[in-house]
C-alpha cells in the first residue's frame, strides 16, 4: 500500500522539483563562470547584496507569489496541479499544469537562487587563482582555454556530485510548499502522513531516500 501510495505521488514532484532545481542548477553554474569572469563588477556585487535572501525558505516567497500574481493580479491559480475539471484536450492540458506550476516551480527557484550563484561563484574564483592558472595566463594562452583548461576541468567532480546528490534530493519534495500551493507531490503526502501519524509512509519514504543517498 505504502508503494502504491508513493509512486502515485512521485511523479509530481519528478515534475516539480525537477523542472526547478535542474533550472536552479545550470543557471546558477552558468551565472557563476560569468560573474567569475568579472570579479567586483555591478552584477557581482549585486548577487552578493541579495544572496542573503536565500535565508527565506521558498514557502515563504511562495505565500507572496499567490498573494500578487493570483490574488490580487489573477493571472495565475492558487495551487493545485490542474484546473477542476480538468481540460479535456491533451494541449490544454499541458498549458494549464505548466500555469500551475509556475508558482510553485518559481517559489523554489528563488529562494535559492542568488546564495546558490553566490557559492558557485566563490568556487570558481578559488580555482581560478591557482598558481597553474596564473602560469596558463602567462604564457598567453587564450581565457576561453583557461577556462575551459584549468578552471572547469579540476572543477567537474565536484559539480558532478552536487549534481548527483540534486537528482536525489528530488525524492523528497518540497514538504511545505508543495502543502501551500495544494501540489499532490511526496512533499504533501510526508506532510499529511505526519499530520495523521502514519508511520508506514514516513517510514517507507525516509528509507527510500537513505538507499539512493547510499
């Protein structure tokens, strides 16, 4: 019952966190090498001034997404995966959950977005004043070849693994958020498990995370 349960909810939140924190991954290493790039410009300091909103969990911007964007703008919904009743055709569809999932997708972006940039940003300037990557600019290679060379080379493992332990992480949804915008992921389903002590679900679920994290 337990594994029925999990694998009916389990792909909303694929959808869910999956289109936020694969967006959240590559725009944020993207953003980084670029700030890298141009250390103590405008930009750059600028997501260091707003890193520190990444202290707000994404309910917490997600309460003022649907205050703005659906109650007082309405052009979004509230929550839920779908309207009720649902389109009939297979496009409708498709266009009202990508408007559902807007919200909650751009609640969970946000709040990590700038401290994510800020990390990777400081990561890539760590190892871009090595003394091999000094060396490389002195005899006149190219910065594309540095770059691509000494830079994100010796930097891949570590962003392979933070990539892989992403992929995991989307196992557990996004618990309260998924709560405030009604989206019928595992995160909800943790949720109300607790909230009515079924520990055969909280249990199951916990034990499936430690096995992919092993």
């Amino acid at each position: 019952t337990v594994r029925l349960i999990l694998l009916e909810r389990l792909p909303a939140t694929l959808l869910l966190m999956g289109t936020s924190q694969l967006f959240l991954f590559f725009i944020s290493v993207f953003l980084a090498l670029s700030l890298s790039r141009s250390y103590g410009s405008f930009w750059d300091k600028l997501v260091i001034a707003l890193s520190p909103t990444s202290a707000a969990p994404p309910w917490f911007y997600g309460i003022f997404f649907i205050l703005i964007f659906a109650a007082f703008l309405k052009i979004l919904p509230f929550g839920g995966m779908v309207s009720s009743p649902p389109p009939t055709s297979k496009i409708e569809y498709v266009f009202d959950l990508l408007k559902h999932l807007i919200l909650p997708a751009s609640s969970l972006v946000i709040s990590y977005l700038f401290l994510s940039i800020y990390n990777w940003r400081t990561f890539f300037l760590i190892y871009s004043s090595e003394d091999y990557v000094d060396m490389a600019k002195a005899k006149g290679l190219n910065p594309r070849e540095i770059e691509q060379r000494y830079i994100l080379r010796p930097t891949l493992p570590t962003i392979i693994t933070n990539f892989a332990l992403l992929i995991i992480g989307l196992w557990t949804g996004a618990t309260i958020t998924e709560t405030i915008f009604l989206w019928p992921g595992l995160g909800r389903t943790i949720y109300t498990a607790i909230g009515h002590y079924d520990t055969a679900v909280i249990v199951g679920s916990t034990i499936i995370f430690a096995y992919l994290l092993a």
